[in-house]
C-alpha cells in the first residue's frame, strides 16, 4: 500500500498537468466552435488574473486625456472645428 502512495505522489504533478493540457484543448475547442462556456471561462480568467501592463495602459489613458484636454477651448469645443465623438 505504501508503494501505491509513493507512485501516486510521483505521478501527481504529472497528472495534474495532463489535466490542464486536456482542459486547454477542450476549451480551445469550444472557441472554435464559438461556444459560450469558452468565453465565460475567458471572461472569468480575465477577471481574476493579473494584467501585467496595467501601469504601462494606465499611464496611455492619462496621456490621452491629456492631450484631448489640450485641443480643447475654455468652451469645451475641439479646435479645428472637430467635433467630440
């Protein structure tokens, strides 16, 4: 019985990551197909996983800003006669 609880501690990390390459493969079959537990599953991930250029896209938001605040009158209007989308 010990034997048996050795192997299955060895084999463990080995099973753990055929079940996340056969999950993988299931859900990239189910985007192909254009199925909605695909994207809830995406959807969920994003939530949940951290965005490694969150500071990188934040700074960009503010730049943006920025500028559109800079082609702006005291009136709120765009100059150049370009009007806000």
């Amino acid at each position: 019985m010990r034997d048996l609880i050795a192997i299955y501690a060895e084999l463990k990390p080995w099973i753990i990551f055929l079940i996340f390459i056969w999950l993988c493969l299931k859900l990239v079959a189910l985007a192909r197909k254009r199925k909605g537990v695909a994207l809830a599953f995406g959807i969920f991930a994003q939530m949940f996983l951290p965005d490694p250029k969150a500071q990188q896209t934040i700074e960009a938001i503010v730049q943006r800003k920025e500028e559109v605040k800079k082609q702006q009158d005291e009136n709120g209007e765009l100059k150049n006669d370009e009007t806000k989308n």
